[in-house]
C-alpha cells in the first residue's frame, strides 16, 4: 500500500506567503463555530512536522498562545521567526464529516485537506493506523486528488462512509490521546 500523493498546495491557504518557516493552522471541530477551536503550528516544507513537546502534539486554544507552544517545544523565535496572527491553513473536521454524511462533491477541498492533515498528525503520534483504515483512507485521498465526485468511488470500491468516519475519527482519538492542550 502505497502513501497518498499529498501536495502542499492542497492547503486551504488564507495568507499567500510561503516563504515563511511556521504556519498557523486551525482545526474546526464544533460545526456551531464558524471559527477554528483548536490551533497549532506547522513548520512549512518538504516534510511540514507539527510541533511536538515530550512526545505530544501541541495545541492551544488561541492563536496568541503560538509563542507558548513554540517555547514548550524549545524552537528558537530567532531561527523560524515570529508566529503567524493569521491562519494559514484549516483543518475543517466538522464540514468533512457533513459532506461525508450528506454530500456527494467535495468541490473546495474540504476532505482532501482534512484528510492530508489527518495523515501528517497521526505519522507524528507514532501509533500506526489500523491497516484497513489506512488503505480506505489513503484510497480515498488519492481519488479525492484527482475527482471532486466521490460517491461512484465509494460504490466502485464498495466503502461505506461510514467506514471513512469511523476511520477520521479513529485518527481524531489518536491524536487527542497524543496532544497536549495549551489554554493560557
């Protein structure tokens, strides 16, 4: 099984410069929120890690609270720069799981970018993905590079969506289980 083609031009991007080392990054999860609830940095490149403290992801509830997360993390300001004010990439769980539940288009890229960002988080944990849902999600993301349509695929592949859910939220769990939550 191969790993999905992920391209970091699939991020949904608000600021426009990619010259910059550390990206703000927002995760939206109570789809009664309009705005991301949680946040963390992404150092911007070939590779593009997450921050990680003590073995933990690290996210924090504000995007004023990056330049603690960076300390956590022991990354010098001097050698990445300030963090970012402006979000510069979503992770939309809430609207992938309504368009998983409801739709069968993912015309703006909703999933694939959730599903790219899903991938990076879950490599940094270090706790490997259940082979099944390994295959249907990095099929899935791979088909979402190609085809806005996606429910032909899940008829073709015979995959449930629910087998996709269920796979987004075992990375979720994963996740959480290896994240640290900086709130002040």
């Amino acid at each position: 099984m191969s790993e999905p083609k992920i391209f970091p031009t699939t991020l949904q991007t608000a600021n426009p410069n990619t010259e910059k080392l550390l990206w703000l990054f927002g995760f939206r999860i109570d789809p009664s929120t309009e705005i991301p609830n949680l946040y963390t940095l992404i150092v911007y490149g070939e590779q593009e890690p997450p921050l990680v403290a003590g073995g933990q992801l690290v996210f924090f509830t504000r995007p004023e609270l990056a330049i603690n997360a960076l300390q956590l993390c022991n990354i010098d300001v001097s050698e990445v720069g300030k963090p970012p004010t402006q979000i510069d990439a979503i992770c939309d769980i809430a609207e992938t799981l309504y368009l998983l539940d409801a739709e069968d288009f993912d015309e703006s890229a909703t999933i694939l970018n959730c599903l790219n960002a899903l991938f990076d988080l879950v490599k940094a944990t270090l706790i490997p993905m259940p082979t099944e849902y390994k295959r249907i999600l990095y099929d899935f993301a791979d088909h979402l590079n190609i085809e806005e349509e996606f429910a032909s695929f899940l008829d073709t592949e015979d995959i449930q969506r629910s087998e996709i859910v269920n796979a987004i939220l075992w990375c979720v769990g994963a996740i959480t289980a290896k994240s640290r939550l900086l709130t002040e």
